[in-house]
C-alpha cells in the first residue's frame, strides 16, 4: 500500500535542519481527495513567508495516488451503473463486502482500522519523525482539524505548531459539544439566519427587502413550491425543470440555497432569488427567466471537471462519518427530517442515515425501518482510546485556531468548545465576524491580496510558534462596515443572471434566455473572458513547510447536489426571450 505520495512546491528537497516546517492537512471541498484542492493555499503560505519555506502535500490513506478505497462489485461507482456512480443504499451492502473482501477481511474483522483517523494520523507522524526537524507546524481544514487533533495525541516532539481552521470538535460528547453530521441542518439554519440578518447593512438588500421577515418568506417559497401554488408556479417550474434523480422542486431549491450559503461569493444570490422567487412576476420583471439563466449557470459550474475528481473516494467519506462523525443512538429518519424542515436553509442530512444504518449494520433501533443490509459486513471501524478524549497540548507546542463567523459547515461553536477543552495555555483562537468556512481563503484581503488568516499563519511562524507575539494587525480590517456584504461584482452577475442592469439583480431584467453553459472555463470565480460578440442582449531559507491534504467531509450539502442537480434540461425560449449562446453574452465594460 502506497501511505503518501509528495508534491514537491518549490525545488529543494527535504531537509533536515531544525527550521521551521509546516503540514497542510486538509481542504474545504467536499470530500476526502487529492492535494490539489490544497495547492492554492500552500501557494499563497509559501508567497506571505517570502518563499523561505518548503511547502510539501501528501496524499490521505484511501485516497489520491494512495490505496484508493473504492467499490469495484458490479462497477458500482462508475458513470454506466444504474446509480451513475452514486453510492445508494441498494447498493452499498455489495460494495461493503466488496472492499472487506478486497483487504482481506470477515464480518467481524476491524481490517478498516488501517483507514482510520488515527491510522492517517499515524502517517503524518512517521513522516514527520522521518524528516527529523523539530520545528515542524501542521495546518488542517475542516475534517483536517479533526486529523490534527488526533495527531496532537499522538505527542510527535517535532512539531513545533499545530493550525485549526474551520475546526471539528473532537470531544465533548456527553455535553453535546462534540462535532457530529447529525446537527448539520440545525446548525447551517442558525448560520443562515446569521447571515439573512446582514441584509440591514446592504443598503439594496435593505431597499429591497428591509420590511421581510425571512424565515417567514423561506416557508412561503417552501410550502408553495409543496402546494404547487400558481402564483409561483413558472418560477417553480425552471426549478422542476433541473434534471437529476431528485424530483421534488422543494428539495432541489433547499440544496441550491445550501451550495450558495457556504460559498462566501455565492451566498450574495440568496436574497435577490428569494426576491425574486416571491414575486415571480414573468411579464414585467421575467423573473422566471432570470431564475432560469441563474439555474443553468449554476448547474453548468457544478458539472465542471476537476482533475482532483478521480482521487476521491466516497466509501473512505462514509467510512469515518460512521466510524467517528455520527452519533449513536441515531436520532430518526423522521427527527432528522423535522430538523431538516425548521432550518430555513439546510443540506438534507437525512439522507445520510440510511447509508450509515447499512454501514453499521443498522444495530441502530432508529435503523429498523430502513432497507437491512444484505450481508454482515461492515464499513465501520471500532473506536479506539483516542476518540473523545479531551487534548493536552504538548510541552513543546502550541495551538493556533481560525474560525469564520459565518460558517454554515463547522459552525463557530465548535471552535470553541475545542478551545475550551485544549488542556494547556499555549493556545489562541481568531474568529472572523463575516468569514464563511475555511478562513485561509475567506478571511479579509490586505492590498496585495494576503488574506488575513494567512497572515496570522505566517507571524504565527515567524514568531516560533509563540501565540502571544502574533502580529495581528491585519485583524482590523474585519471591522470595516459591511454595507456591502451582499455585493456582486458586474461579471459574475452578468454571467450568472444575463441582466441587463448589473448593479440591480433585484429589479433587471434579462437580456435573453440561457440554453447552456455561457462558456464558464472555470469556477475561480468568472476570472476568464466570456468572448464578447456585437449585439446580443527577508531571511535565510530557513522555515521548511511540508503539507498533507484531506479534504474536510461535512459539506454533506454538495455531495447531496452533486447527486441529484447535475444538468439542467433545456428550457423552451419564451417568444420574448432571445435564446443565449456562449458567445452571445456582451459584458458590462
């Protein structure tokens, strides 16, 4: 078995000297994968130390270039089975037996303990030991925290510092005060009324929509779209019109809603189609189309190839969400849905349990009512002495901590009740008042585009790892006023909405209609030209970084999308509506 592969960023190899030396483990994306999602992380870390730092990745047992847990049983996880690669409860007994049998294993055998947290963990500190420098720091994000935890308990006297960036609690549980999937619904609602209620400090939003209440309009949308209401019908209909296996237009919308909410880009979209959605005024304001080329565009994004795609495994995924993330006694299907429905966006977690019954063996009595598994293997492994069990820093290090605000996938109250639990001084939490999740990328930008947690990262290094001299001067720009926290630049209003007026996304009316993608080369974000046509609507080279990437698995909400929207059937152009090509979108100068 392959344990880890290196990505080399800069062209020294791996040193040996006592200098400091940095681990990435983890990634924001949805779940675990390759080290390409880390790379512009480690980039912008290598850039900020004025490239006096190596920076190194590897790969996550079961993933990446390591031994990639996947399900070979009648193809299962390829694009031609009946699943389209999905990983469905009726077909997971057959892949949980597949892949015991693949490591050689029998019902009652922990042969998956080799894919555990604390296995992986295990990985990092060999690595570490191997590379023989006592002044190593180790960055994670979001399930990457919940590694490092874990590798804290291990005590590698060579790390110096360790890095938690959109953090999971890892203990806690008798106080409910240990992360689980299970309260993902509950706690994305809290966060995306936390972030609705800024609405009073955008001056259109306030305009727009100053006297709503939004709890109150989410139901409405909700329950008309249920009702099949015909004052919202034409706009639910270019919902219904997304094709997938999902077919409920009320659902589809909730996970679209979820997918904007936890992109800090994105999450601006939400007020103006909840404007929209409650109007859905088609002869004046079209909002119909509006909502439509909005759809397209965003179904498009989701389809996009990532060359990190194949290196996923969503058996690993399951594998430590039921091992490690998921509470049991499991509430029931029917608790999760209610949670679910309170929660005025939320990413469906009920889907989850009937996957984690028939991982576990539906031993659950809330398992009872769902499809038994076919056979008595299981995709779960025993928890073992390092499970929640508080942390004690090590002597020699120290704990630096990142948390956004505004995070709907590890909701800040988990940062501190990690805190709070770390047994030891040598520690110090950051909290970003409007940050979304992973605050290396969202944290507020300096003028030459550093943004803030990278910044504290870097000092945090400098320093040696001495919490209390982090300059954290960069720390003021979070209190700017935010009366444009909803704001969208012109290109990506346009690209996404085809509206003629760019600066009011509540009111403009569209240009014409999209019947596909408008040529969105990438999602990072609408950097790259849409062709335009005429017409148509300083030290020595001391600190070493070595990074190691697991993406962090709770947005449970995307991989529900990616399951059910992925490609938008074609709409038929309304007479007034001309039709939309790639190269028919003129862009505002």
């Amino acid at each position: 078995m392959q344990i880890a592969t290196f990505k080399y960023l800069s062209n020294v190899s791996l040193q040996t000297n006592k200098t400091p030396h940095l681990k990435l483990c983890g990634s924001y994306k949805v779940v675990l994968e390759h080290p390409l999602a880390m790379e512009e992380i480690m980039v912008s870390t290598y850039q900020t130390l004025d490239g006096t730092t190596d920076v190194y990745t590897m790969d996550h047992r079961g993933t990446g270039r390591s031994h990639r847990l996947e399900c070979t049983a009648a193809q299962a996880e390829t694009s031609g089975s009946p699943t389209n690669g999905e990983l469905t409860p009726e077909v997971l007994s057959d892949c949980v037996q597949d892949i015991n049998t693949q490591l050689g294993g029998t019902p009652n055998s922990s042969v998956l303990s080799a894919f555990s947290t604390t296995s992986a963990a295990m990985d990092i500190s060999a690595l570490i030991t191997n590379t023989n420098n006592s002044n190593t720091y180790v960055y994670g994000v979001s399930y990457g925290t919940y590694l490092v935890e874990r590798l804290m308990q291990l005590n590698n006297t060579n790390i110096k510092g360790y890095i938690l960036d959109g953090v999971v609690s890892q203990s806690g549980s008798q106080d409910n005060k240990k992360f689980f999937l299970n309260d993902f619904d509950t706690n994305m609602g809290t966060i995306a009324e936390s972030v609705l209620s800024l609405c009073k400090m955008d001056s259109l939003c306030m305009q727009k929509l100053g006297n709503v209440d939004f709890k109150s309009a989410f139901e409405r949308i909700y329950k008309s779209f249920d009702m099949n209401s015909k004052d919202l019908f034409q706009c639910q209909l270019t919902v219904s019109e997304i094709d997938g296996f999902e077919k409920d237009p009320a659902k589809i919308l909730r996970r679209v809603f979820a997918l904007l909410l936890q992109d800090q880009k994105l999450r601006g979209f939400i007020p103006i189609l909840v404007y929209r959605f409650l109007r859905c005024n088609m002869e004046i304001y079209h909002d119909d189309l509006i909502i439509s080329n909005f759809l397209t565009q965003f179904t498009s994004i989701l389809n996009l190839s990532d060359e990190s795609d194949y290196y996923k495994s969503d058996i690993l995924y399951l594998l430590i969400v039921t091992s490690e993330l998921w509470r049991f006694p499991s509430e029931s299907i029917q608790t999760l849905f209610e949670a679910s429905s309170k929660a005025i966006i939320s990413s469906n977690v009920t889907g989850m349990l009937p996957l984690v019954c028939i991982a576990s063996g539906a031993k659950d009595p809330n398992c009872a009512s769902l499809l038994k598994p076919s056979n008595d293997f299981l995709l779960q492994y025993p928890r073992d002495q390092y499970y929640d069990k508080a942390i004690t820093i090590p002597s020699q290090s120290s704990v630096l901590m990142l948390s956004g605000l505004l995070d709907p996938q590890t909701h800040p109250k988990y940062a501190r009740y990690q805190f709070n639990s770390f047994v030891g001084t040598a520690k110090r939490l950051f909290e970003f008042n409007y940050s979304a999740h992973g605050t290396v990328l969202n944290s507020p930008k300096s003028w030459n585009g550093t943004t803030c947690a990278i910044s504290l990262i870097a000092s945090y290094i400098r320093q040696n790892g001495e919490v209390s001299t982090i300059d954290t001067t960069c720390m003021n720009q979070d209190l700017v006023n935010t009366g444009g926290y909803f704001q969208i630049d012109a290109r990506t209003a346009f690209l996404m909405f085809a509206a003629t007026n760019s600066s009011d996304l509540y009111d403009s009316l569209p240009v014409g209609i999209y019947l596909e993608s408008a040529g969105l080369a990438s999602f990072h974000y609408m950097q790259k030209e849409v062709p335009k046509k005429n017409e148509t609507t300083s030290i020595d080279r001391t600190p070493m970084i070595i990074g190691f990437s697991l993406a962090g698995i709770f947005l449970i909400t995307s991989i529900a999308l990616a399951t059910y929207i992925l490609i938008k059937s074609t709409p038929k152009a309304p007479i007034y509506a001309p039709v939309l090509t790639p190269t028919d979108v003129k862009q505002p100068e």
